[in-house]
C-alpha cells in the first residue's frame, strides 16, 4: 500500500498506522506491530531551500501592484525593513513616532524587551 505513495506520503501514512497498531495492541486487538521493521523511500531530491528574488522579480512585482496598494505596502516593509512575516502583520500607524518606526519585535517581547527603530 505505501509503495504507491510518494514518500511524503508514506512517512505520513507509516505514523498514522503505526499510532494505530499501538492502540490495537493497547486494547488487545492485536498482538504485534505489522509496522514495525518497515522503512519508508527518501526523496529523490532534496530542496534547495527558499530562492531569493533577484532585481527581475522585484521589479515585476512594483509593477503589478502600484504604491497605495496593502501588497505593495506589506511588501515594502518585508522587503526594505526585513521583519518577520509574524512581525510585518503587526505594524501600524501607531509604530511610526518622528520619522522612524519603531516596533517590539515579537521573539525580543520574550527575551529582553528591546525595541526595533529604523529610519
């Protein structure tokens, strides 16, 4: 049954079946592990990560979405203050104070409570 999925899918349904059997056993439906001993395929291919846009990209997205626009917006501030995504959707109006935003990062509100301030 797993040889027919991609291997994504079968880590998937190996953990699922296996979380199965150990209730069966559990409930004394059965008296092994079918699962056991069984090894699931590795991605042909591993992922290069996420790409970087280069000048192209970038420029072709100012072009689609004109200044105004909340995408363009969200990807100015993404792009020119380089603020988590988490983060990003948090400022506001009220983070702008002489010319500078200033914001409390969400990861520094845990640790030490600094401020970000940028230009």
């Amino acid at each position: 049954m797993l040889r027919t999925k991609a291997p994504f899918a079968q880590k998937n349904w190996l953990k699922t079946l296996r979380g199965l059997m150990l209730f069966a056993i559990s409930e004394n439906y059965r008296a092994d592990d079918p699962t056991a001993g069984i090894t699931i395929a590795k991605p042909a291919v591993k992922s290069d990560g996420h790409l970087t846009w280069g000048d192209e990209q970038i420029a072709a997205y100012r072009d689609r979405h004109q200044i105004g626009t909340m995408a363009r917006l969200a990807f100015e501030l993404m792009l020119n203050v380089a603020v988590r995504r988490g983060d990003v959707q948090q400022l506001a109006a009220q983070h702008i104070k002489h010319g500078r935003i200033e914001w409390r990062p969400h990861n520094t509100r845990r640790k030490n409570g600094k401020k970000l301030s940028i230009r």
